[in-house]
C-alpha cells in the first residue's frame, strides 16, 4: 500500500510536473514578448525626446531649448561655485531692486547636486551638457514608471499602450525633450510618483499593516517633494486629498473607512514635519509670508490642516462604525470639516489673501499671466479642440467612451485605486481646460487611464485590435509631432532641418545675447555671492531669461514678469510707449544703459505713435522725420508735424533680418543710453540748423542719422547728439564727422566718444 500509494503519488505529481513546464513555455514566451514590447516603448519614448538635439548642440556649442532653463542653469552654475548655498535674491533679476526668483529651488538644487556627483567642470559648457540630459532622461524615466504601474495592475498589454501613449503625447514630449531643462519635467514624474504610491493604500491587503504605514510615510515624503519642485503641485495635492475621501467615502465598511483616513492623516503629517523647516517663516517682498504662488508658511499650514482632517475623520469613522450608512459618512466628514474651520480662523486674514493670490494666478487676472503661454486655455482659439486632440491624443476622447462601456458592460470592476486615477486625472483635465501647463500631468493620468479602459476591454478583444485602437488614437499626436519626425529623418540623411518663426526668432536673441556678452562691459561677476551690478539692460519681458542667462548682464524684467517687482512691469510698458524725453528719465531711474528693441507685426506700428521711442527708434534710426499725427485742435484730426531727432539712444547693434517676415529690417536693434554731447554755435535768429552723420554697420547698411534745431533770438544753437565721429570701430561706426547746414552755411564737427559719455559741449569751429 505505501509503496504503491508513494508511486502513484510520484506518478502524480510527474504528471503535474509535465503539464506545469507544457504550460510555462508559453508563459514565460509571453512574458518575455511583454518585457520586449516594454522596451521598445522605452526607447521610442527616449528617441522621441531627442529629436530636437541639432537645437541643442550648436556650432555656438550647447543651447537649451525654451527661455526658462536659462535661469534654471544660472542657479545651477551659482550652486555649483557656492553648494550648498542656493540662489534666492538675485541682483541680476529686477534690476536695479533685485528679486526673488519665485521657482522653488529643489530642482535646480538637485541638478547642481548631480553635476558635482558627475564630476562636470565649473565651467558653463560643461555644466550646459550634463543639464540638457535631465529632461529626456527623467521623461523617459517617467514613461518606464508609467508602464510599471500599468503592468502590476493590468498586465503587459495595458502596459504597453499606457507607456506608448504616454511616449509620444506632446503634453509630455515638450516639457521632457532634450535641452528643456525645466522642473515641470520632475513634476510629471512626481505625479506618476505619488500616484504609484496612492493607488494601491486605497486597497487593503491581508496583513500589510506595515506596508500600509510605509507607503503612507513615502506618500508625505513625495508629497513634501513634489511641493518643493513646484508649489502648483498643490492643485495635484487637493485634487489627490479629495480623491482619497471620495474613496474613504464610498465604502460601507468602517474598518476600511478609517485605515485609509488614518493613513492619508500619516501621510500629511509626514509632509508638514518635511516642509516646515524649510518653508516655515518665509517672507516674500511681493508674496508676503502666507501665499502658496511661492514656498511659505502655507504649505506645512495646509499639510497639518489636511492631516488633522482625516485624522479626525478616522477617529469619527472608528467610532461610529456600527453605524456606518451612507448618510452618517457624509456626516461624519462634515464633522471632521470642523477642524479645518477652526485651522481656517486662527489664519483668517492672511487666508483670504492667499486664496484670492491663488485665484488671481489661476484665472490669470493678472497683466502677466494673460500674456504667458502656457498659462492659456487648452482649448482656446478656433483650433483648440485639434490643439487638444494633437496634445492629448484621441485617448482624450476615447477613453472616456470605452471605461463608460465597460462599466455597462460590467466588464471589469473598479477598485478604489482606480477611482483615484480616474478623479484625480478628470480635475487636471478641467485644470488644464483653463490653464494649459497642467496638460502635462494630466497626460500621466490620461496614459494610466488607458491601461485601465484597455484592461476591462482586452477579454472581450484581441491584441491586434488594442493595437489597432491604440494606433488609432495616437494619430492626432504623431501628427502633430510630425515636424520632429521629419527633422530627425532629415538629420540623419544630411539634410537641413526645417525651422519654426519661434526658432528661427530665438537664434536672433541669441546672437543679441551673445553680442551684449562679449562687447559690452560687464556689469558684474556673474556667480558672485552679493553683486551690485552697475547697469541693467531691458527688453521685452519674454526675453529676459536668455539675455540674463547667455548675455550675462542684469535685466530689468524677464520671464517672471511681475511677480518679482510690479514696477518695473509697469515702467517697462511705458518706456516703449513714451517720448525720449520720458523714455531716458525711466531709464535714468532703472539704471539702464542697454535697450533691446523689436516689433512685433502683431500689434500695428501706428498703435505705439509715431513719436514713441518703438516707433523712432525702430523704425527711423532715431532721426529727425515728419510723421503724420493725430491731433486735438476743437475736432480730432491728422496733421503733419516734424517728429524731432533722439539725443541719447545710440544703436551700437542690430540683428539680421527675421526669415520668416517680408520686410528687410533687423529683426532686433540694441540702443544704448548716453548723456549725449552738445553741439553748440551761432547762426541767424531762428535759422533751422540741420546736423547730419553716416553711419555704417557691420551688417553693410549704411544710413544718414540726422538732427535739426532752430537759433534762439540771439542767434545761438545748441543740438544734443548721440553718437561719437572719432571712432571708427564697433558694430555701428561713423563714416564721417557731422555736417552742418543752415542758410547756406556749412561746417564740420567731431564728437568724441568722451562728450558723448560725459555729456560735454562741443564748440562749431
């Protein structure tokens, strides 16, 4: 009996062994056919952020692409000569005030940490090539942890269309391409981050006490974090706290109920522990000290109210769960709600003013922000909608179709991890509806929700139809990359890249920058501790950034518009605006030797005037020109008046033409601001005297810069006048000394570089 029992047992289980290895053949061929899949999804996710890198190495050497990474690399490079210090006032910002750069540092802090672990020299090339990797990888990286998260709840297949939605949407593809080296990129895979770790504590697994509080803690850590990286990632964190109590909510069991309260209570007191030390007693000269647009008491505030919240929420639940009905939940969190009231009255006042801070920033009613780009509605303009579909892909709208089928279908249920992802993913949708730049992580959302709608989907359909529908869906967004594919093709046969406006207007400003660099004098060291620069240079605020990082020369406004001083916002709009007269004394008073000068066809030249230093200066060169004016004499009217010559903006650079716009003038002109010197004579009482020098630049245009005066009853005159005769080198030279003119009399003058700069008289022979 036992010999035959113990063989027939042995015979048992070789039966079984059989059937097991028959059928992990093809499982783990299967696995290995997902493992493969997942990787290639990487390295198109990995080529796809690569396809710009002829912007990003040039024959100038490394260059970023956008505007804003240039002052992320300044506080790299600063970081990099003083870590650990970081760079917070800047003399270089604001000028001549100074300002508070309103991005939270833990990005740049953590890039400059990297460079000097890589051991990257000092020197800003060096620096430049390892900060341009950060973004492609770290998308990449996002991508990876995307199809992660897909593949443990979903399979392989989900897994796969998640990581190639997520590997080609645009949303994601131009905040995380080579060279943009901005904190948004971090912020996505913060995002996937936190809800990796959201996700599953929404679902209770036997004995998994620890793990549960483990996550909570990496929960408050990566929430502290991601606040740090940027503070808008506070929306992400009230979308997440809501979600987490729709979930507490939803379930009619009082054991579940109160974990999860407890461990979302975890979570945020870990977070506010985090942020006080570093945010705590802040004070901002424009914020103030309780503002969440930037790092203050707000942050570790709305940490511990959140947390005490749901700590209480947990305490009520507990105690009330032999009562545990739909109704006494709502209750129960109304009651818990209580605290935050009570949180809300110890700060009432400065609460008002950092709601109305954030809702001012959000509905962009500031000057600022509705001139921002990504700060626009998704879906703004006639094209919105295929802006949206070309962002988002048509996962956008098919996703949504196709989780509302399967639950018809009740082809698979949702867990309560999963309703997370779906509310937290629709309140970034609707936030980016109004402002653009939450695409971004609402596209990790959007990915994740695709291996969702695709797992309930897949029994019902085979691989090659997910393909298909997965295909499908990700035309509108190849199509709209279509122009990147094109140029990586192009590149790697040899031939020419075609180039945007924007890009083609970009390598203008940098060549302005460049200029400003190595021709004018410096200001002052640009990574020292405490500067006090000399001068500034102003331009259009959307040009600031690059001027400040590759020109290296001070800025009176830049890309933080005015949230780092509301006066110089104000005095940069109205420079352009103004007279000379009016324009030199805002100057006088900025501090501000170099003007940068472009028009934009957008606005008409008309609408600046004709005697606006835009128009006079751009336009005509800064001479003496008759214009047609509007005039108020009893009916408003047009008439013809002598617009009179400029006296103390000289041009010393100008740009190439813009390629892409129909006329030949420069793209962009560089005045600088000098006292002038004065030309002084004698002539018949009120004889017209006309003053006349040419000029040739470096570019082959030449042209006559004229100014004319009138004699004062006793015959004398006097002509102030910009630019110095005795030198003949730099960008913009003269070609003659100036010739005088009046009632048949002529002479010859020459002006030296020291009276134009000290303002000194110079006698008519």
């Amino acid at each position: 009996m036992t010999s035959e029992g113990t063989g027939a047992d042995a015979g048992a289980a070789t039966r079984a062994g059989g059937e097991a290895d028959g059928a992990s053949a093809p499982r783990s061929a299967s696995s290995a056919l997902g493992w493969a899949g997942l990787l290639v999804v990487a390295a198109v996710a990995l080529a796809a952020r690569l396809l710009g890198w002829h912007r990003v190495f040039t024959s100038h050497g490394v260059e970023f692409y956008g505007n804003d990474a240039y002052y992320h690399a300044r506080r790299v490079l600063y970081g990099v000569e003083h870590f650990p210090r970081v760079l917070e006032r800047d003399a270089f910002l604001n000028f001549p005030a100074g300002g508070e750069a309103i991005w939270s540092p833990a990005f740049d802090w953590t890039a400059t940490a990297l460079v000097l672990l890589l051991g990257a020299d000092s020197e800003a090339e060096a620096v430049k090539r390892v900060l341009v990797w950060i973004p492609p990888l770290l998308g990449a990286a996002a991508v990876l942890l995307v199809m992660a998260l897909a593949r443990r709840r979903w399979g392989f297949g989900p897994a796969a269309a998640a990581g190639a939605t997520l590997a080609v949407l645009p949303a994601h593809v131009s905040y995380s391409q080579l060279g943009f080296f901005d904190h948004h990129v971090a912020v996505a895979f913060a995002w996937a981050a936190l809800l990796g770790i959201a996700m599953p504590l929404c679902e209770r697994r036997a004995g998994s006490r620890n793990r549960d509080l483990a996550r909570a803690a990496a929960l408050g850590v990566i929430w502290a974090g991601a606040v740090l990286l940027w503070p808008g990632m506070l929306l992400h964190v009230a979308l997440l706290d809501l979600a987490l109590l729709a979930t507490a909510l939803a379930t009619d069991d009082a054991k579940r109920a109160t974990r999860l309260a407890a461990l979302a209570a975890v979570a945020h007191g870990v977070a506010a522990g985090l942020l006080w030390p570093l945010c705590g007693g802040r004070a901002w000269a424009v914020w103030g000290d309780f503002s969440p647009v930037v790092l203050t008491s707000f942050h570790p505030w709305f940490a511990a109210a959140q947390g005490l919240y749901f700590a209480a929420l947990a305490a009520l639940c507990h105690w009330c769960a032999g009562d545990f009905g739909r109704r006494r939940r709502l209750g129960l969190a109304a009651l818990a709600g209580g605290g935050l009231v009570l949180a809300g009255l110890l700060v009432a006042g400065s609460l008002a003013a950092a709601l109305g801070d954030v809702w001012g920033w959000f509905a962009r009613e500031e000057a600022f922000q509705a001139e921002v780009r990504e700060s626009r509605p998704l879906l703004a303009g006639p094209r919105g909608l295929a802006r949206a579909l070309g962002d988002l892909s048509g996962w956008l709208l098919v996703a949504p179709l196709l989780l509302g089928w399967n639950h018809l279908r009740r082809s698979a249920s949702v867990r309560p991890g999963d309703q997370l992802l779906l509310l937290t993913t629709a309140g970034l949708l609707l936030a980016a509806l109004i402002q653009s730049r939450f695409a971004n992580s609402a596209a990790v959302g959007l990915a994740l929700g695709v291996g969702l709608a695709l797992a309930g989907w897949r029994p019902r359909a085979g691989a090659s139809r997910v393909a298909l529908l997965t295909a499908l869906c990700l035309i509108p967004s190849l199509a709209a990359g279509e122009r990147g594919w094109r140029n990586g093709w192009a590149l790697l046969r040899g031939q020419a890249p075609l180039e945007t406006g924007w890009e083609q207007r970009k390598d203008l400003l940098l060549d302005v920058a460049r200029w400003l660099r190595d021709n004018t004098p410096a200001a002052a060291p640009f990574t020292a501790v405490d500067p006090d620069p000399d001068y500034g240079v102003l331009s259009h605020w959307a040009d600031g950034h690059v001027l400040l990082g590759v020109g290296r020369r001070p800025t009176v406004v830049g890309n933080f518009g005015d949230d780092v001083g509301t006066a110089n916002w104000r005095f940069s709009h109205d420079y352009y605006l103004a007279s000379e007269a009016e324009a030199s004394a805002i100057l006088e008073r900025l501090r501000a030797r170099y003007v940068v000068f472009e028009y934009r066809p957008a606005r008409s030249r008309w609408s600046f005037g004709p005697a606006s230093v835009l128009s006079r200066l751009y336009f005509d060169d800064g001479q003496v020109v008759e214009r047609s004016i509007a005039a108020r004499e009893g009916e408003f009217r047009r008439v013809r008046a002598q617009v009179p010559a400029v006296e103390r903006h000289r041009l010393v650079y100008e740009s190439a033409p813009k390629p892409y716009a129909p006329s030949e003038r420069a793209g962009f002109k560089v005045y600088e601001h000098v006292r002038g010197a004065r030309i002084v004579g004698e002539a018949a009482p009120g004889a017209r005297v006309s003053a006349t020098l040419t000029l040739a630049t470096e570019r082959g245009r030449r042209f006559d810069f004229a100014s004319a005066t009138r004699a004062d009853e006793s015959g004398r005159f006097s002509l102030r006048v910009p630019y110095a005769t005795v030198s003949r080198s730099g960008f913009v030279r003269a070609a003659s000394d100036y010739r005088l003119q009046w009632r048949g009399q002529r002479a010859s003058v020459a002006v030296s570089e020291r009276d134009v700069a000290e303002g000194r008289e110079v006698a008519v022979p």
